[in-house]
C-alpha cells in the first residue's frame, strides 16, 4: 500500500476536505485549521513508518504455516520465537 499526502492530510484532519495538486494543497475546504507543511510531512512519515511495521507483521504471520502449526505439537521453540518476534512489531504499533 502507498501511502501518500492526501492520506497524511485525511488522517490529521477529520475528512479531509481538500484539494492537492503534485501534492500541495490548492483549495481547503474545511472548517478546521489547515495543517502546515511541517504538520503533514510528520504525519507522512508516521504513517509511512506504520505500514512498513505492519508489512513486517503480516510477514511474519504468513511464515506460520499449517506445517509449522503441526510441528510446534512436538517443539513450540520456533513458533514461541515467531510469536515473540510479532509481538515486538505490534509493541511498535
């Protein structure tokens, strides 16, 4: 998933409301405040920052396959480091 301004501007003001142009905001339509540049690049970044971690989940979780479920009946030593390893990237969230 890409993620973008116009999603960095929704996720900070409520609905958006907006129109971009080559990622600048031309027309606000919103009630609220329009945030400032600064404001939407560090949102950019924190979503950005978001979806890599849960790439990584997602990962992570389609490595435990039914054969590795099986296995762990007899030694849960790779499935409890798996579910450590999640654990760690959701803590990040």
């Amino acid at each position: 998933m890409i993620i973008n301004r116009i999603d960095a501007v929704s996720s900070l003001v409520d609905g958006g409301g907006c129109v971009m142009r080559d990622d600048i905001i031309i027309e606000w339509h919103n009630d609220k405040a329009q945030p400032s540049e600064a404001d939407i690049d560090a949102e950019l970044a924190r979503l950005q920052a978001r979806q890599v971690i849960l790439n990584e989940i997602e990962r992570l979780e389609s490595e435990v396959t039914q054969r590795r479920l099986r296995d762990a009946y007899a030694d849960s030593t790779w499935m409890d480091a798996q579910e450590a390893k999640i654990a760690v990237e959701r803590a990040k969230l």
